[in-house]
C-alpha cells in the first residue's frame, strides 16, 4: 500500500483492537487513538464511563477516565453529551467488566463536535418507523451499522467471487432509448421538464410541442425519448460473445407500483453472462455464488450475524449455514406443480400447470416440503416466461431456472438462452415484439453466437 | 470456492493456458478444451490454423489442425469461418513460429455457432466511427477487450484499496427529489410520460395537469417531481458520521451538454468520505489511491498495456509508471496562478487570481512545469468551489484540492468539509440556497459532526 496510506490511518479503528481473536487482550499495553461518537456517558462519583462507537463494528469501547486526564473539565461540565463526536487517547487495558475483554484507560480526550441534547437517537430500543424520519441519523444504530456493515461484504463477496472465478465485471448502459424483454414497467429520462427547484411550478404547456401537439423530442436532451433500463443482460450478451464470462452489478429502476417487500423502484443487481454454457452450468454457478457470499459473511460478520441472530431474526444463522452446506434439491416445475397440488396445504391461489409459482407457494417448497433447504425449480412453461430462453425439445417449456430459499422465495433466476435465430423470431412474433427493436440482438446469432448463454439474475438481494 | 464451481469451469481459458510465467510452456503435453471466436484461418496444403480468441486475454490461441482430426470436414467445406464460435479439443504442444511459445495440436473441432459471411469484424484495423456502427460487435476487437480487461481491472483494485483500508461500500439513492450542490444539470425522471413504445407518438395534452395548467405532480410515481442525482456525496456523509470512513461506486448521470471527451451524461464516480480526517490526509488517501490503481494495472494487465503501448499510446506505460512511483508535487492554487502568469506560454484563457483553472493551465503545470509529474493544487478561491467545503482563516480561500495529472488535467478533487454550522449557513445565504433544502445536512452538524470530512471525487476515470 506505500507509507502514504499510512498518513490517514493515524488513528485506530476500534476493530482494529477488538476483532481479533482474543478480543484486544494481545493490544494490552498500548497506547492508541481512537475517533468516534458517543453512545453513552455515566458519571459515577469517581469514575466516568464513556462508550464510544466509530462504525468499523458493532462493539463500543469503553473508555474509563478520572479527574487527572487531560480534558477531563469538558467531561465534567456537560459539554461531553450523547451523540458528540471525541478523540481519545489512552492505554489498552483488561476490562473489569464482564461485557469486555479490554477496555481503555483515557489519557486524554478532545471534543471534536458537541452534540445538542436534542440528540434522537439515545440507547433505548426504537422504532424503525420513526427512525425513517432520522434517516440521515439512523446509521448511527446498531441495526442501521450492522446492515451497513453485512450489505458491504456482500458486495464485495460479490466482486470476489466472480473475480476469481474469472468473469469481466462490466457497466451496461442504464440510460437507454429501447427496452428489455418488453416487461417492467420504465422510467422516462427527460430535460423537457426544468430542474428540481422550477419543476413543481411547471406548466403542461411549457414542454415542447410539435405542430400536431404531440412531445417534441427534437428538443430533448437525446433528442428521443429516453429511459432507465430495467436489465442490463441484453447487452451484457454482447460482452459475453467476446470476452466469454461477464457480470453486471449496477442499480435498476422499476416503474412497478407494487407495495410489497421485495419490489422497490431503485435496487442493485447482479447480471452474470456465461458463454459455452447451459442450464446445468447456470445452475451450478448460481448454487456457487451463493454459498460463497453467505459463507464469506458468516465468516466475516461474525459480531453482526451474531446481533441479528439475537435481536432481529432467531435462527438466521442456522439458516444460513443450511444454506452454506447442503446441495440444494433440484425439480422440474412440472414435478413442482404435481407436489403442490398433493401438498395438504390451503394456498391463497390455485395451483395448477401453467401457473406462475406464487411467495407463498415457492415458500412452501423449500420451507415445508424440503425442510429449509434451497429449492432450484427448473424448466418452466414458456408462456410466463422471457421471450429469450431457450425452448425445450417438448415445444412448451423453456430451459429457466429460479433458486427458492427459506423466508425469501425466489432469489435468483437464471436461464440459457435461445440460440437458434428461427425460435428466437418466433417468440418475438408470438409475443407481439419488434423485430426490429431487436436487430442487434438477433445479429448475435448471426454471427458465431450459436453458443449457450445462461443468465444469473440475483434480484434484491443486497436489500434484503 | 467448493467443487461445485469447477462443473462451470470444464473449459480452460487460454488466460489459464497462456498467461503464466512461461506462457504457456508448463502445460505442454495436457489435452485441454478451450472454447472461443475464430480471429483468423488459414488453410495451406496439409495443414489448417485457426486463431481462437475467448476474450480472456489479448493473445490468440493458435490450433494447428490436419486432416485427421474430428470434424476436419467441417473445416474443409467452409463451414468454420472468421466470427464462428467453435470448441476445440487438443494437446499443447511447443510452438513452430515465432509469435507464442505454444500451440494447440487439434484432436477434435465442433462449429457451436456459425459466423454469415458477412460478419464485419476482420482482421485488419477498422475505424473506431466504423465499430460505433457495429457496437454490440466491437467487444471482439483488440482494443475494446483490452478496454474492457482493464477497466475490469480498475474497478475491482478501487474495491480492494478501500476494503483493505477499511471502508464501507454504500449506495446512496440516485432517484432523489433534491439536488446537490445547487450544480448540475438533472434529469427528470417521470412516468407521466408513457413507456417506451408510445412515448414517440405521446401528446402533450396527455400530460397530467392540475386546474392551473400546472404539471399534476400528484400523479407521477413518486406523486412529487423526482431526478436522477448528479451526486451521492452529501448522502455519503451521514453513513461517513457512522461508520467514519465510507465509499460510493456507482453511476452517476449529468444532464449538462459539454460535448467533450470527458463529459458525459452518464459515467461511474468514486465517492469516497473519510471522518476524522483534514485536507492533508484527503490529498494522501488521494495520492495512495491512484498510485494502488495504476500499480494494479501495470502489473496485472500487462499484455493489454503493452497493446496500447505499441498501437494506441506510445509512451502511456512509462507515464504510468511515473504516476505510480513519484512523489506528487503539491502547491496552492495562488502558487499555482502566479506560475502560470510568468509563464512564457500564450494561454487561451487569461489568467488571474480567482479564474476556474482551465485544461490548458491544469496540463501546463503537470506536464510541463513539473515534467511529466501529477500536481496538487489546493486552496482554491471560495467563490469557484461548493458551498460545503471549509473556508480558510484567509477568509477568501476553501480547502480543496485537485489533482493534475499528464494528458488528463484534473482526475480527482476533493475538499475537507465546512464543520461549522455558522460559516455553512453563511455560504447558503450567499449562494442563495434554501436552507430549508438542506435540513438535514446542517442537522449533522448539530449532533457531533464538528468534525473534519473530506471527500475525494474521482470523476470519469474509469472513463478515460
């Protein structure tokens, strides 16, 4: 890294001395800096006990201090409150409390930023409803850090994973004039309508307007109309005909008004291209990439995994090793139908062939009918289905896959692509798409791309 | 990674094969598969060569063939040509010609996909404007995979200097209903105006509109006008006074019509946030950041650095090299001014105190004031700067920096962030900002946030 990375790292991060393996006993001795925010304070007679937390983990350090420590006079006036950001310098010491192995004795502390004692966010447990309306505060929680904390190992067990596995990561456009699959509803990009602060004031008849009145694009900024792309995978498409194995990871907008859980306007997704590969290559990887992430933050997030384990969902570690360690089940929709159809259970929709699955009934199948293990679903009936997937030999599935897991439901989806151009026509056809929006995509095939694609569409996961 | 990864990864990548140490020599006398694009073929009397590229890496694989191998018919009746995706079984064998130290000797060659005649990408040099034409085939040139290997490269080394710095990846919401810095240009992000297919043919009078002609904001998405931010920076800083050092990578889009080579609409930026930290440390995250990147690519992409070193820009290793290896000169803007006036060079633009630096100066002071070496300039006047950024004891300067580098001009700015509630308040006024805006970014003043940020923009360098 060079001596120069060391001029912003004076400080230590207090995970530095805490995690490691004997919880800061081997820094017992040392005298450090530490920089962050206040979490409680309590003055006793003698003694003053200031839990300091700066982010790098979910663990505070508790920082003792008496009256012979420099800048003990801002403690004792009030000027040190909950909330305010401090430098302390002090020595490593084992901890007389059971909470810790180590804790510091303050030489010295510096208040940085003083906090009003309006200050929201105090010890007790609140609500994450009115933490919404704190939201530039919120991160200070130790839900709001951990999630922090576990969304960017993920991320990063994200890059690792298709690094080392030798995928390109590449940025597909996110502005584009066409769109995808011709499902998911867009967002229009536009210069039309002036900026944020004009905008609420603006009149309808300020837009631009043709002689027959209709939007005059011309004077747009892409002088077309524009939109937020809702994939990147075709295009992705044409990078994996070069360079072989790619992957997207980028935001994606949705116009979809549908108020549940795991559907928002704005997420990240994760878009992997395979080249020279089919359904059960797709599978595999898809089977891989997870079990890598979910074992790179059980191994990483310890102290956070062990937090939500206890105050947010019992049991999500057991979860996420079953996860970790088992071979997933794999089955035909066909066979996942027959299943649900014997299953003893009362589901809000019907079940029958043809059917898109259902939360609930993807639930059921890996919850209840495979005890919690991830369920892979495999060749689905071609009518609920992306006009790209590759059709089967029996004319009415195509060759797609959904991994389900417990509580979630779907969570990647993935496909091997048509590579025949005459299949490909024909769905476009049958589904009343351009084939002209098209002509570059359908080009791949004319072109050396009789190859098999697969898709890996990991959706919302980072925002679980 | 566990054996499930290695059921996708049957074929070896000639990367695998080719990008050892010896090139390739210690695999000598292993069947392998690899699977890939025809670049070339060359049929002479007894023999055939075929050069295989997967994209993996620049070099080709040569496959030297006869007629004895499988599927050798397909080669003679002309079935495989330039574009054809082919997979190819055969031992390594040492190379007869000059150009690789090995060769593939074909056992078995299968056409997985055939290329038209037509296919546009031939072995000579073509135009870029000609590849623009053709862009979802121009990933399997030369220099748009050697492109897209090292931005690959890049992005990822960004990921791992600020992981293994201990920073937390975030991503701030791009769909926002405010703007940042009062500066930028946003785009409009609406669904009053319908999806793609009829937005072309969409009258004006279909717009929504209150009773005073005003756009009916009510019923757009987010039932308020909605923009795509020019930066996610301000957003940063309230994980930043959590979780004390953060980063953004992501898409950012500016709806400005600069029609230059480093503007555009949609580009991806480097945000990162340090807490605790002044001026002196931002310049130094700075300076350790470029010179990890540039040393990533130097030393893992070499065979592409060597391609554009030969064909696209004599010289560019050796300027790298000298970003990655010297100390960067730093002086202040006023310095900076005052060089540039005693200059004997005829600027464009005129120089004096408190002008913006123009490209011609930024590249005057890097490339020729300081030969050849990056420049950090810092402490610019007020009134060219954002208004976050911290005023100098001067009262006419801010701390911000920019840093200057050879053929470029600025590649990074920064600035260490205005603590003080009064002095923020004071800028807003004067820049005639609405306080009101900006609640929330004050607010972090007023509960521990005295502290010193700065921020390193990295614009388009991934661009570049």
């Amino acid at each position: 890294m060079g001596s120069k990375v060391g001029e912003f790292r004076k400080k230590l991060k207090i995970v530095d001395v805490k995690g490691g393996p004997n919880e800061g006993l081997d820094r017992v001795g040392l005298m450090i800096v530490v920089a962050g925010w206040v979490r409680t304070l309590r003055a006793q007679s003698s003694v003053t006990f200031i839990e300091v937390n700066d982010g790098s983990c979910l663990s505070n350090m508790q920082c003792v201090m008496t009256s012979d420590a420099e800048g003990y006079d801002q403690v004792k006036s009030g000027l040190i409150t909950t909330g305010a950001s401090i430098w302390i310098q002090g020595n490593v010491v084992p901890s007389q409390g059971s909470k810790q192995k180590v804790e510091l004795k303050v030489n010295k502390i510096v208040l940085v930023g003083k906090s009003d004692p309006s200050y929201p966010i105090q010890k007790k447990r609140v609500s994450r409803e009115f933490l919404r309306t704190k939201a530039h505060l919120r991160p200070r929680t130790n839900t709001f850090g951990a999630v922090a904390r576990v969304r960017n190992a993920l991320a990063y067990a994200t890059h690792k994973f298709f690094q080392e596995n030798g995928f390109i990561w590449i940025s597909s456009p996110i502005i584009t004039a066409s769109d995808c699959e011709g499902a998911g509803e867009q967002f229009c990009v536009t210069t039309l309508i002036p900026s944020s602060r004009e905008a609420a004031e603006s009149p309808v008849d300020a837009i631009p307007k043709t002689k027959d009145g209709l939007i005059d694009w011309s004077q747009d900024f892409f002088e077309k109309p524009a939109f937020l792309t809702v994939s990147g995978q075709l295009n992705a498409e044409t990078y994996a005909t070069a360079l072989s194995n790619v992957y997207t990871f980028g935001p994606t907008f949705r116009a979809e008004n549908s108020n549940t859980s795991r559907h928002l306007a704005e997420f990240w997704m994760i878009e992997p291209e395979l080249a020279f590969a089919d359904l059960k290559d797709d599978m595999a990887c898809a089977t891989a990439y997870l079990q890598y992430v979910v074992r790179y933050i059980l191994d990483n997030c310890k102290e956070d995994m062990d937090f939500f384990n206890t105050w947010i969902e019992k049991g999500i570690i057991d979860r996420l090793s079953t996860v970790a360690e088992r071979d997933f089940v794999q089955l035909s929709y066909t066979d996942a139908i027959e299943l649900l159809i014997k299953a003893k259970k009362k589901f809000e929709f019907l079940v029958k062939w043809g059917c898109d699955l259902q939360s609930e009934h993807e639930r059921y199948l890996t919850e209840e009918a495979f005890g919690g293990c991830p369920v892979i679903v495999s060749d689905y009936p071609k009518e609920i289905k992306a006009f790209y997937m590759r059709q089967n030999d029996d004319g009415r599935t195509v060759a797609a896959m959904d991994m389900l897991v417990p509580r979630i439901g779907e969570l990647i989806g993935g496909s091997q692509r048509e590579e025949r151009l005459e299949y490909l026509e024909g769905r476009l056809d049958e589904l009343k798409l351009n084939r002209d929006s098209y002509w570059w995509y359908l080009d791949l095939r004319h072109y050396g791309s009789g190859l098999v694609f697969i898709l890996i569409k990991v959706t919302n996961f980072l925002n679980c």
